[in-house]
C-alpha cells in the first residue's frame, strides 16, 4: 500500500500532471526512495537539475580549500548530497556545507542535517532567483547557521553573508581574484582565486 502510494505522487511530481501539495512527510518518503534530488518548498517538490561542469569545478574548489581549515576547528565540510530541514519546515540541498561539533538529524534516519554553520551555495542561471530569495532567507532564519556564501559561476563574484549580534547579518562583496572572502566565526578565509582555479572569465 505504501508503494502504491509512492509511485502514484511521484509520476504525478515527475509528470506534473497533478499540482498538489504534499506534506512534509510525503516529500520524505519520496526522496528517500527517488534515484534523484528534489528539494520541497510550501507543500510543493522541485526536481534539481543536474550540474554544469563550471558549476562542479567551483564547488569542488571550495570544498577542497574550506575542508583541511575547517577540519582542525573540529568542523566537518559536507558535499551537495547532504540534505538540510529548515525550521519552516521546507528541505534543500545546498552545495556546499559544514557542520561544527556534533551534527544533528531531523528524525531517526539520520540523513537531514538541521544545524550546519556555514552554508556555500553556487549560483546558475536556472537557480539563482530562487537560491536568492528562497534559500538565502531560509537559512538565516537557521539559528545554527554563521556564514553563506552566494558564488557565481558565470562571473567572478562571491557575496559572503556573516551573522553578528541582535540576529543581524553584514555582506561582504568580493569580485577581484586578489580578494578573500573572510569567514570569521569559524577562523577561516577562502581566496576568491582558489575558488576560480581553473576557470577563464571574458
């Protein structure tokens, strides 16, 4: 009965032939089961795309400068499978993410973080209104959550979002491969040349 009823919500969410709402717990059971990604806003489920290489090329290059420095804080770097609960109750999947100390999950299968401290997300044309407007403001409402990265990849730009006191948030802008974007409650800098490595920008 529960398989019957898996596979009817997802070739309605696949097909989109159905514009229903599901419930958080319906969302869980799909994705758990689903051979891909799919991140759940308002009641609604929506299928990630995959990736272009650009986009592969600047998230690996900040996992593999954020994960040594982070490492020796007692903090752990986490890749684009790791999926987030907000507290609204909507799941997403950033691209890049830490958690410091002991990670929490939302349930017992251990498999949603709910308190990462540092969130990168790489921006595309496709999901960049939705990362800005969405996601960014999802995760500020996050208690655990220090830092946010925004990275484009179709220029060289880094928007550094860093929580301060009273719940406030500050922006640092970086877009000149000689900048650093400075993540400073976890003692960390990330140059904005090692994010690019090995791309070209006209």
């Amino acid at each position: 009965m529960v398989d019957d009823t898996l596979e009817q919500m997802s070739s309605a969410a696949i097909a989109g032939k159905v514009r229903r709402r599901f419930s958080p717990r319906e969302y869980l059971l799909l994705e758990r089961q689903a051979d891909s990604k799919s991140e759940y806003y308002e009641g609604e489920i929506f299928a990630m795309a995959g990736a272009t290489p650009e986009h592969n090329f600047i998230t690996a290059n900040v996992i593999a400068v954020l994960a040594p420095l982070l490492r020796k804080i007692g903090c752990r770097v986490l890749a684009s499978d790791q999926r987030i609960a907000a507290p609204s109750g909507n799941y997403f999947y950033a691209d890049v993410s830490a958690v410091c100390g002991e990670a929490r999950f939302s349930d017992r299968q251990k498999d949603t973080l709910t308190n990462p401290a540092l969130i990168v997300e790489v921006l595309s044309k496709s999901t960049q209104q939705f990362d800005r407007r969405v996601k960014l403001a999802e995760y500020q409402q996050m208690p655990s959550v220090r830092e946010i990265s925004l990275v484009s990849q179709e220029r060289l730009r880094v928007e550094h979002y860093s929580r301060q006191p009273r719940k406030q948030w500050t922006i640092h802008t970086a877009s000149k491969l000689s900048g650093v974007i400075e993540i400073a409650s976890l003692s960390a800098s990330l140059p904005i040349a090692e994010i690019y490595a090995g791309l070209r920008f006209d």
